[in-house]
C-alpha cells in the first residue's frame, strides 16, 4: 500500500531573497486530486486497518476537507468501504460540492452529515463507541488523520539529501501531525517553523505531547483572522505567487504559510546564507469553491 507516496517528490528553487535561498518540496504532484500530506498521515493507519482485518474506515472533517478527499480515496484504492461524518447537518439538503461528490460519487465513501453540536463530540470515547456499534468492523481516524500512525508516516516526508541541505523547514499547521513529522524527523541545528491555520497557541501544547524535542516553533501570526479566513491582501498574494513561479497555492494553507515566509524574510528574520525549504502540503482539490 501507498507505494506511490515512496518515490521522491520534486524539489523546485523558487529563488534567493535578502540572502535567503527558498526552495520548495512539491508534495502538491504526489497526485492529482489528493492533498499531498495526507497521504504520508494515512499510510500506516491504512496498514494498521488492513493487518488487524477491517474492511471500513470512518474519519471526521468539514465540508471542503482535503483529508475526507484523501481518505475516501485511499479507501477506494485499497480496498476498503468508507464513512465520512461531515460538519453540518444543513448540508443534507445541498447539492454536493467538489470534495464531497469526489468523495462520494467517485470513491463511494457514504456520508453522514451531523450537527455542529454533534461533531465537538468526535474525540469523546461515548460517541465513538457509538460510532462504532453503528459500523462495525470499522476503522476510525481521527480528524485530520493526527495520531501516532501519522505522525510516523509523516516522518518519511524528507529524505537524507533534504536532512543535509537546509537550516529551515516550513510547513502549514493545521492539527499538527505533519509539523510533528518533520521535527521528530530532524534535529538541531536544523529548525522546523509550523504556520498555524487556526488561531490560538493551543498547537503547541498539542505538539509538546506528541514530541520530545524543541528544535521548533509555530506562529499564528499569518492565519489571517482564522481557519478558512482571507483576506484581498492574501488571496493577492496568492496570485502573484503563481503568476511569478507557476506554483498553485491555496488560500486555508499553503497560501498563509508561503506569505508568512515572505514577510519574515522581508522583515529579514532570517540570517543571510539561510536556506529555507517550504514543503507544499497540497490541498489543491478544493481551491476552485475556495477563491
Ligand atoms: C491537512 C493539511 C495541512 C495540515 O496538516 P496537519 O497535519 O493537520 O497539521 C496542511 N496543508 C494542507 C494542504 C492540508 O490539507
């Protein structure tokens, strides 16, 4: 399973600012239609499913979320029944937007829209054990695929060559898994930078419990108000980014980070001589409902 995550993904330069030489890991091409972290957080929670013999998986996520889209996908591709327990029960009656009609028409993933009051319970163990009486022989990932599983295949994200070639590291954040992948994956001199998506510092107690070491540090100082939130000044930064290095960008993740990473340099934040490698998480799938 998950071979095709195996081979080494394109690192592109994207240029050299106040000193500061910027490149990008390109996790985006891993496939077409799939986030490119997601796969790495799947990969060994797939495993686990497979060798203790269930036949479904069940994961939590919004309407627009990449980890739904690459969880009925991956479920698809190996074999596996899938359930989604999608945030807002309103979205019953809707036409289904791009991820869910992948999700669901494409990879045949059934769906179970549930209200906001019902999904704050996703983590508690009485409603998993609902969930659980009501599929049987059912897998269950967290939201946003974060466990020790994803944490392990994220930790497979860069490769030797990337360990020897760059002092900083930076990635979105939005439950943490993939940040925490990287820096058990690295150690110091090397920093790992997280961009948080949401609001709030409570990631890094999050982040403190699932790893030992302290090369690293998130900000949430580009999130732009909060999860989903833009602004004219970051969906512009968007454009421009691609207009002058023909990278897609998104505007919940990879659009923050990269901006975030722009003005610290601007601000020169950096030493001169820093290298700096952006990994470019994907999330591409639900850009067009998004900007
Ligand atoms: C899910 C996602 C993230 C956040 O990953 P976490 O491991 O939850 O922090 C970042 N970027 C993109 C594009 C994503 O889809």
């Amino acid at each position: 399973m998950f071979q095709n995550i195996q081979r080494n993904t394109p690192i592109e330069h994207i240029g050299v600012k106040h000193g500061v030489r910027i490149d990008m890991k390109r996790l985006d091409q891993i496939h077409p239609y799939i986030s490119g972290n997601k796969f790495y957080k799947l990969k060994y929670n797939f495993l686990e499913a497979k060798q203790k013999g269930y036949t479904s998986i069940l994961t939590f996520g919004g309407a627009y979320s990449n980890h739904i889209a690459a969880t009925a996908y991956a479920a698809k591709q190996y074999g596996f029944t899938s359930v989604g327990i999608i945030r807002g029960e309103e979205l019953v009656h809707q036409p289904l937007n791009p991820t869910l009609n992948f999700s669901h028409q494409i990879c045949s993933m059934q769906l179970s829209f549930v209200s906001r009051a019902t999904y704050k319970e996703r983590h508690t163990l009485s409603y998993l054990e609902e969930l659980q009486r009501k599929y049987p022989n059912t897998y269950i990932i967290p939201e946003g695929g974060t466990n020790t599983f994803a944490v392990q295949g994220c930790k497979e994200i860069l490769t030797d060559h990337d360990l020897q070639h760059y002092d900083v590291i930076c990635c979105a954040v939005g439950t943490g898994g993939t940040l925490t992948g990287l820096i058990e994956s690295t150690s110091s001199p090397c920093k790992i930078l997280g961009f948080s998506a949401l609001k709030g510092d409570f990631l890094k107690q999050e982040i403190r419990q699932l790893t030992q070491k302290n090369h690293w540090d998130i900000t949430d100082d580009y999130c732009f108000g909060g999860y989903a939130k833009t602004t004219p000044e970051l969906i512009e930064f968007i454009h421009m980014f691609e207009h002058e290095y023909n990278i897609p960008l998104e505007p919940i993740y990879t659009g923050k980070m990269c901006y975030g990473v722009f003005n610290l340099i601007h601000k020169q934040y950096f030493p001169k001589g820093t290298r700096i490698l952006l990994i470019h998480t994907g999330g591409l799938q639900a850009k067009s409902s998004l900007m």
